[in-house]
C-alpha cells in the first residue's frame, strides 16, 4: 500500500512544481518540490499536490535549482495559465495538446469513430473468416472419421464382429483394399501372362533340343 501512495504521489509531482529542489530517483524519474526534512532512510519533499516520503534507497541524487530557473518556471507557468483563459474565452477546447475549436474536434472525432469501425470490421471479417476455415476442418476431420469408422466396422463384420488390424492385411492377401473392394489385378495378370509366356518358351526350346539329340543318335 505504501508502494502504491509512493508512486500516486510521484506520477501527480510529474506534473511540475514551483519549489527549487529535484529529487533525481535511479530509474531516471524526477520528483520537484520543496525537500523539507531527511534522516538518512527517507527524504520528505513538499509537492505541488502535498507531502511525500521517498526512500533514500531509491535516490540518485537531489537537485537544487537557482533564483533565475524558479523565476523563469514561474514565469512561464503564468504565460500558459494567460494563454489557456484567452483560447478558452475564444471558445477553443484543448485536446490532445492542441487549442482547437469545438467544430474541428468533433470532425476528427467522428473521423477517429470512422476509422475505428473499420478496423472493428476488418478484426470481424478476419475473425469470421478464421472460424469458417476451422468449421471447415472440423467438418472434413469428422467426414474421414466416419468414413474410417465405416471401413473398420466392415472389417469388423467380416471378421466376426470386431475390427482387427490383421483382418485388413488378409484382406489385401485377397486381393481385396481396405474397404474390402477387389483390387485391380490387370497388373498382376500381366505378370502372370509373362510369366506363363517365358515358361512356354522355356518348354518348346527343351522339346526342340531333345528333338536334335534324338536325330543325332
């Protein structure tokens, strides 16, 4: 809880103050007011926005700054308090840093509210997009489930009732695919036919030479 007043109160000192002292913390931060006591362990600075205590552990270094930068902060916080009053009674608003008149921020407002629906659009399309193409898969896995689900409950049937993987390569002995199709066996046929072929070659040049040696005799 102390950690978290530490950093309220340091994110509102961040804003600027009129006192002469600068606590220079190790991340870089810097804390300006007025330091009104120390013991070693915590330093109390006085901010724009009240009393703090910072750690001496967290303090790189404190700052004090002269008679003429104080004159010229005051100064200048001054000259944008005056400028602020004279563009506000000229019915300007400050937005986004800038004096601007009301017409002008509602137009960049509505062109912001333009630009961000069809960005919202665009994340809509590309999300509607991402779920067909999931719906799509989905529905593809579920079709091959069902097709293999088929084709093990046919394996099933023909092997008693349960599906077993070794029904499948007796099938293929078979002659016969996964689905328990006849496989094309034109292949098979033809290695067949060769094979007959050369034995019948193999038998007529065997008959042709017993022929000679009979002659011969």
């Amino acid at each position: 809880m102390r950690h978290v007043h530490f950093c309220l109160a340091l994110a509102l000192s961040l804003t600027g103050s009129l006192h002469a002292d600068t606590i220079v913390m190790k991340t870089g931060q810097k804390v300006e007011g007025k330091v009104v006591s120390s013991n070693g362990e915590t330093v109390e600075i006085e901010v724009e926005y009240g009393t703090m205590r910072v750690p001496a552990a967290l303090i790189l270094t404190v700052e004090q700054d002269a008679p003429e930068a104080i004159a010229a902060h005051l100064e200048e916080k001054a000259h944008d308090k005056e400028h602020a009053a004279m563009m506000r009674a000229e019915g300007k608003v400050l937005y986004k840093g800038k004096w601007i008149d009301e017409t002008e921020k509602e137009e960049i407002e509505a062109k912001h509210a333009v630009e961000k629906k069809k960005k919202d659009e665009e994340k809509a399309a590309a999300k509607k997009k991402k779920d067909e193409e999931l719906a799509k898969k989905k529905e593809e896995d579920r079709k091959k489930a069902e097709e293999e689900q088929k084709r093990r409950d046919q394996l099933a049937a023909e092997n008693g009732g349960r599906y077993d993987p070794r029904a499948e390569r007796y099938n293929r002995s078979r002659g016969k695919d996964d689905n328990g199709n006849p496989i094309n066996n034109t292949n098979t046929n033809n290695t067949n036919s060769t094979n007959n072929n050369n034995r019948n070659r193999t038998s007529t040049n065997t008959q042709q030479n017993d022929y000679s040696r009979n002659r011969t005799r």
